[in-house]
C-alpha cells in the first residue's frame, strides 16, 4: 500500500481532493465511492471549493456511498443521505439520478444488497473509493470478524462504533445498530482506495491495517490485497507506524510521473 504521510486533517483533505480532480478530469463519467462520518468532511470542502472556483464539474459523474443506516428515513438528520446531501451533493453539480446509497428502508434486505450491487457493476465498477477507518479497524461498517471476501449486507455495529457515531445524532437519541454496508470484497474491487486517517484515536487501527497481518480483526487489513491503495495519514494517526522513515524516503523520491 502506497503511505502518503501529510501534517493535519487539512493538508491531507487537499492531497486527497487532488485525486478526485485528477480522476474526474480524467474521466468525467468517473464513478465514485464515497463515505460518511467525521473524516471525509474537509475533502468534501475543498471538492466544493474546487467546483466553485476551478471548475471542477460533477455533470458525469455516478456516485454510491459505501453505507447507510437501516431502519432511518432519508430525510432523517441522522441519515446518511441527510449528511451527503449537507457536505456535498447540495454543493455541486451531481445530477440527483447519478447519486446512490443504500436504501434504509428497504423492506426486502437481501433482494435491495443484491441490486445495490449489480447497480454498481452496470455503472462499469468504482473508479475511485474513499474510506475512512473505525477505531477499531472497520472500512465501510464491516466490523472485525467481517468477511474479507463479504459484498453488500446488513451489519450490525459494535457498541464502541455506535459511541463513535452518536456525536452525528440529538443527545439521547438512539444510534442505529443496523447499517446497510458495502462489503470487503465490493470495496477491493475498486480501480483505486485511497484510505484517509487523521487523529491520534486512529493510530492503532492504522498500525495495524498498513503493517499487521492480514485479518479479520482489523477489516481494513484487505486493503493489503487491493492493488491500488493510498493510505493518507496525518502526523498523529501515523504514530505507530514502524515503516515511517522509509514511506517518506518513497514520497520524496517519487517519479514526477506519478504524483498527483
Ligand atoms: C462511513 C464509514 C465508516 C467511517 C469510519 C470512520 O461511511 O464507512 O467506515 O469511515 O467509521 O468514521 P470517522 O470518520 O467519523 O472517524
């Protein structure tokens, strides 16, 4: 997995957005994969400030989020929709048609995971995924002991997840414990991941996805197998990486041709 050791949040937020640009322009029917949560929301400043001021148009562009809560409205403030519509499709030009995420209240669980995924093959396969990291090793909501091979499904959280995620609803309303999640597999299966971790609370998980075994415990330890992975991480969620001398020697002697 390629290390790109950045200083804060915001710095690492610009070189992801750079990505994006970059495959956009490249292709402008480029399908995304995109996330929720606390870690994404700077990338998705900045992939509206480069829209505004640089251009950058989302006209062509497909989109499927990685998760969303099952049993939640769309138009609940909790809701998945509801936070990528506030960070970014309300900000840019993605046409409404084009956007995609689980539906949470589907009735036919099996049957809507199914066609999520077939959805996602007839639009010719993500081009670029993000992904952030749970504290304790998740990508998308598969929680330790996933699948590594696992495609889209019902999952059901664990506490320490719905603690991390209770700062998103109204004190003392309750999180859900289901989530609609794309699976391990269905992730490796994108062209290009570019896995972003910022804060000392993601240090551990980090450790382990970039430099442990391969496992279950750490879900995000299959990025090990994806052929096109970037790990963007800040000074203080790189903390325990062993290798951190040699991943910057690799950025600092990278070929002009292959930066971003
Ligand atoms: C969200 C998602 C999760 C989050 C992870 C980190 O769509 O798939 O895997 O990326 O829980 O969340 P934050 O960024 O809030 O620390």
């Amino acid at each position: 997995m390629e290390v790109i050791l950045v200083r804060d949040a915001a710095e690492g937020a610009l070189t992801a957005a750079r990505y994006f640009k970059s495959q956009i322009q490249k292709k402008p029917t480029s399908v995304l994969g995109l996330a929720t949560g606390s870690t994404p929301i700077p990338l998705y400043r900045e992939l509206i400030r480069m829209h505004r001021e640089e251009n950058l148009c989302f006209s062509g562009v497909t989109t499927f989020n990685l998760d969303e809560y099952f049993g939640i409205a769309p138009d609940h403030p909790g809701s998945y929709r509801f936070f990528m519509k506030q960070h970014l499709f309300d900000h840019v030009n993605l046409h409404p048609k084009h956007v995609h995420l689980p539906d949470g209240q589907t009735q036919n669980v099996e049957s809507h995971c199914a066609e999520y995924e077939a959805l996602i093959k007839k639009g010719g396969g993500i081009d670029l995924q993000v992904l952030g990291i749970g504290h304790d090793g998740h990508i998308g909501f598969n929680e330790p002991s996933s699948s590594l091979a696992s495609r889209t499904r019902i999952k059901t959280l664990t506490q320490t997840t719905v603690n991390a995620n209770q700062q998103f609803f109204r004190p003392g309303e309750q999180v859900p414990r289901h989530v609609l999640t794309m699976g391990i597999g269905t992730i490796l299966d994108s062209r290009q991941c570019l896995l972003l971790a910022f804060g000392k609370a993601k240090a551990s998980a980090i450790a382990l996805a970039v430099e442990g075994p391969l496992t279950a415990k750490c879900p995000a330890s299959a990025l090990q197998l994806h052929p096109k992975t970037t790990a963007i991480i800040d000074h203080d969620a790189a903390s325990l990486l062993a290798l951190r001398e040699y991943y910057r020697e690799v950025q600092t002697n990278k070929p002009e041709w292959q930066r971003v």
